[in-house]
C-alpha cells in the first residue's frame, strides 16, 4: 500500500487544505493519514476563523499515523499555524522522509495563516519547498527575480524550490524547480482562464504522491503540475 502523510489545517468550505489533498491523493491512488494542525472557519470567499491545534497534538497525530506499517512513501506539509507545530512535527517526523512543504502564508480568500519565520527546521528537513511567486519573496527577503530569490533560499540550506507561476502573467504558467546541482527547470501549461483555491495543496500533495510511487524530483514535480493542470481543466 502506497500512502503519504498529510500535514494541514481542514477546510468547512471543503476547497483547501485536507479536504483537497485527500481528493487528489484518491485521484492517483494514494491513500492519505491526516494531521490535523488547525480547524479553519471558511466560505470560497473568507477565512471567518482558525482554531489551532496544541503543538504536542500534533505531534502525537504523526506519531500515530506512523505507528503501523507500512512506511509512508513520503509526507505533505501545508498549514502550520505556528513555530510550535513546526518544531513539534520536526522532532515527530522520521529522518529520511521525503517533505514536499507548501509554504502557506495566507489562504486563498486572503487570510494570514502563518509567519514566514515560523517554519523553523522544516524549511531544511524538506525535499521541496513550493511557494509561490509571493511567498518566494517573503522567504528570501530579496526583491527582484526569481532565480535570485531561490538562489538565497538555496544558500540557507533549502534543497530545492520550486517556484509556482500561477500568479504570474502570459499565456503559459511556468513553474521552475531550483537545486545546487544545475540550473533550473521549467515546467510549464498553458494558462486557463478559471480560478480554484486549493490548486497549491493540489500541486505539492501530487508531488509527494508521485515521491511516495518512486519518482525523482523532476519527474514528480513534471507529473504533479500535468495532474493540477488536468483537474483545473474539468
């Protein structure tokens, strides 16, 4: 059996978080133990309210989920919530799992879900980080291209990026994926003129279930956004 951990807030509007990773997940045959970090209040258009989770709940969820075999194939981190949970699940989670972390700063409706200093340890133990366009810039700190911003990323001990082109411009969306061992990758779609929240959980829990199958970074990441890119179709 193939399943991946998934690490996030839930969603009473059922477009984000835990709600849209186990839909993906399904999609592609993966099963998918949740954590529950945080209980969110939400239509499609607001974030009403958040309930956190205590730190050492959230910690004892994933040891819980890791209890019985098999090993997950890999795990996916989205909401945190806070640097507690972020240190809590950094002790709580095994060495040498591979981490797709989707950075979430606000939520689609525009509500502040985390700190950008509060990843903590997470931001290194990850195989991949994914922000977007607007997270890459609050992460580095750094104004001006894309590549310069992973570059500083990279520097502080980040293994890859990649870089989500969704609210870019043009006619294609590119994301670009940055590692130490070359330069970077583009995957890139046709852009579409429809607009869904929960595309970043979709597109790094598809990225951990390809990780979870065997795949390499790349492929994974080229698989993932051919997966996100077909459901933004339907």
């Amino acid at each position: 059996m193939t399943w991946i951990l998934a690490i996030g807030g839930t969603d009473s509007s059922g477009g984000a978080g835990l709600s849209r990773d186990t839909a993906m997940a399904a999609a592609l045959g993966v099963s998918v133990r949740p954590v529950v970090t945080a209980v969110t209040v939400q239509t499609n258009e607001a974030v009403l309210a958040v309930h956190p989770c205590p730190a050492q709940s959230v910690a004892d969820q994933a040891r819980a989920a890791l209890a019985t075999p098999p090993r997950p194939g890999a795990a996916k981190i989205g909401m945190l919530g806070s640097a507690a949970v972020a240190e809590a699940l950094g002790a709580a989670l095994p060495a040498g799992l591979p981490i797709v972390l989707d950075p979430v700063l606000k939520a689609s409706s525009g509500g502040t879900l985390m700190a950008a200093d509060g990843f903590g340890v997470l931001l290194c133990r990850a195989a991949l980080v994914t922000p977007n366009l607007a997270e890459l810039e609050v992460f580095s700190g750094l104004p001006g291209s894309p590549e310069a911003q992973a570059a500083a990323l990279l520097a502080q001990g980040v293994q890859a990026v990649l870089v989500k082109g969704g609210h870019g411009t043009g006619a294609e969306s590119t994301d670009l994926l940055f590692t130490a061992d070359g330069p970077p990758l583009a995957f890139a779609a046709p852009r579409l003129a429809v607009s869904k929240r929960g595309t970043g959980c979709s597109l790094a829990t598809a990225i951990a279930c390809h990780l979870a199958k065997g795949s390499s970074l790349q492929a994974a990441c080229r698989n993932g956004k051919e997966d996100v890119y077909r459901w933004l179709r339907r």
